[in-house]
C-alpha cells in the first residue's frame, strides 16, 4: 500500500514530465554550393539528385527541430530564390531512403558578404575581380551562405546581425600588418558571411541562435590573413557573449547578448582546438567561456560518433577521433549551448561500418567521399527546455 507520502511525490514527478520537453538543435554543413549563381535553384527544381537525397536522408533520420545548414547558396542580399523551398519540398518533406519526411515551417535564409565585390583591391593584385576580391571569399553573391530551418517561430523582426562590421573596428584585431591597403582596410568586413543572433520562440521560451560560418583558416600565404581573420571571427562570438561595448549591429543597436539570455551557438567555425591550421586561442576562449556549456563543449557530454573512431584521416591527428566532425580528422563544427540551459543528449551523425545507416555518408563501393554527400557530419544537441 502507498503511504501518503508516497501519492504527494507521485504527481509531483508527473508534473515535472508534463512541464518538460526536448528541443533539438543540429548544424550541418551541406556543401550545396556552385561556383555559379543559381545553380543550386536548378538542381533542387526536382527530386532527382542522389546527393541531395542522402542530405535529406540524414536530416531525417535526426530530425532536428532547429537546423543550421552552411554552404547552402541563396541570394547574397538575403532571402530564397526558390531554392531552400525546393530543397524542404522536394526532399526534406519526401521520404528519403526509407525515412520519414520532415517539414519545417519557418525559415529565415540571411544576407551574405560572400561574393560581395569591394570597390578596392584587396589582395593587391591590380585587379578587382572575384573571389579573392569579395568581402568574403565567393564566386558569386551568395555563395557559401548559411540557412536556419526551425519548427518553431522565428521572431524575425528581433534578429540581430554584425555583417557590416568593418574589422578594423575590432579592438587589439589580428589585420596582418602591411598587406591590406588603407582603402581596403576602410571597406573589408570582419564577418567573411555574417554573424547573427536569431531569437526563436518554442513555447514562450526564447532561445537566441548565435550563428556564423568563419573563414577557414588556410588558403593564404606567409601574412596568414584568413587564420588571423578566422581568429577574430571567433573572437566576435565571444564578444557578442561578452555583450562588449564596441559592438553596434547593422541597426545602430550597441552591444550583444544580455546576461540573461539564454542561446547556442552554431556553425561550421572551422576550427579545432587540438590540430589543424587555424591559431587556437580564439577557439579555446570559446569552448571554455564561462557562459558556454562546458559540459557539452569539453566534457562528458560533447558531440560523439562511433563512425569517427574508425576513420583514418590521411594526416596524423591528436583530437579525439570521435569527436571529429569532418573528414579531414578535425572537429568543425559546433552547437553549443549557454551554461543554463539542460543537456539531455548529444551527437555525431557518423555511422559506423556494421550501421545500417552507413551508405548515406558512402558511395556504392562504401568509400566515405565528400562528392558524394559532405566532408562535414551532421551534429546535433538536445535542449531540456521547462513548459511555460
């Protein structure tokens, strides 16, 4: 027989299961991007692309109810041309690979420096031309953007972006002295696609999406512009957390994220905090910041596969092979969460070689290449959020 102490707890405990859900929050570099303007709208016209299927594949198997996709090319001054609605039409909201189809009804698709022509010479070639010349290295306006798909509404008069933030405005910046020239230092931008702050609301909780998608930190020579600028586009991150005095956003409003609020951060910021090319402070400041989940972002519960831990890069690594998210041996890409929210579970969508999931990331001769779906994996984080 229950004592009477026993049916006070009991419905206490259901509440608690009534008054908590969990929200999914994943990034995932697609790699939908060509060199030229359009192309990815053609491609996603209709649902015959094998790679774009597997993409999908993916998504669906995780489902996560808010996404971050980089390297998703739309129009460089923002919104969809038509081709993330084909790509949720097409394959996201069609069953791929015997996986149930997943619809979002809100996106939010922002503008891009990528691709964007500076009326001055940056790479003093004597020539103003495209890509090197782009205040962010693109093809074309719009290349390598980055798109967010939510179940959720998005508070899209409430975001907030950093995209015109010259990087010389950046206090004790990292600008290799001598190579830039003083017009081009007057126009070049820190944020290589954008830096935004999204507020999405899940129940009449708000939860602000910190996203960006820095330069990798290769590609340059002796003077290393795109490690120092992949360095200080990290640091903006940590500022906009910082709330730091120097920021004015794209409408003239001062500072970054209040102390109350609560967000995750996503992108493909390549960079790792063990190997790789790029200077490590910046992503070391970030991982350990002290309003970051440390937790998820160097602990017990960081993003794991058991796919990774069965790779082997092509050069030696030190990190930790399952924490890697990138074929190359790194770990790139991020989704981490203010110290106040609860972390249920996280992960790596890499499967290993005895998975039944195993040919959405391979070929049909079960090689793992980037042709044939992304370099980058899938990582998602599951938020323990309290019903309003």
């Amino acid at each position: 027989m229950l004592s009477r102490y026993n049916y006070t707890i009991i419905p206490f405990f259901i509440e608690r299961l009534l008054l908590t859900q969990t929200l999914r929050v994943a990034m995932f570099n697609v790699s939908m991007s060509e060199p030229v303007s359009g192309q990815i709208l053609k491609q996603t016209a209709n649902a015959e692309n094998k790679r774009f299927s597997k993409l999908a594949a993916i998504i669906q198997s995780v489902r996560p109810d808010v996404l971050l996709l980089c390297e998703f090319d739309h129009p460089g001054g923002g919104g969809d041309d038509g081709a993330l609605a084909n790509f949720r039409r097409h394959y996201l909201a069609v069953p791929q690979h015997e996986h149930v189809g997943i619809e979002y009804l809100y996106q939010y698709c922002p503008p891009s420096n990528t691709g964007l022509l500076s009326p001055f010479d940056l790479n003093s070639d004597g020539v103003i031309s495209l890509p090197e010349d782009g205040l962010g290295f693109g093809e074309h306006h719009g290349h390598f953007s980055f798109v967010i798909l939510s179940r959720y509404p998005i508070q899209v008069d409430q975001i907030r972006s950093w995209q015109h933030l010259l990087w010389r405005d950046m206090p004790e910046h990292c600008i290799p002295e001598g190579f830039y020239s003083e017009q081009a230092q007057s126009v070049l931008r820190l944020s290589s696609k954008n830096h935004i702050v999204v507020p999405i609301d899940v129940n009449n909780q708000v939860i602000h999406l910190l996203c960006c998608h820095p330069t990798p930190p290769v590609f340059d020579g002796e003077e290393k512009r795109n490690a120092r600028r992949n360095h200080d586009e990290l640091r903006l991150v940590t500022d906009i957390i910082n709330n730091a005095d120097y920021l004015v956003d794209d409408n003239g409003k001062n500072g970054g994220l209040s102390k109350a609020d609560s967000f995750v951060v996503l992108g493909d910021l390549n960079a790792d905090s063990a190997d790789g090319d790029g200077i490590k402070a910046a992503i070391q400041g970030l991982i350990y910041h002290r309003r970051i989940n440390r937790s998820v972002s160097a602990g017990t519960l960081t993003p794991k596969s058991l796919g990774g831990r069965f790779h082997r890069p092509w050069q030696p690594r030190s990190g930790r092979s399952n924490e890697w998210t990138h074929l190359s041996g790194l770990r790139l890409d991020y989704v981490l969460p203010s110290v106040d929210l609860s972390v249920k579970q996280t992960g790596v969508f890499w499967p290993d070689k005895k998975d039944p999931l195993r040919h959405l990331i391979t070929n049909e001769k079960g090689k793992e290449r980037a042709q044939d779906g992304s370099d980058h994996r899938l990582v998602w984080v599951d938020l323990q959020l309290c019903s309003q």
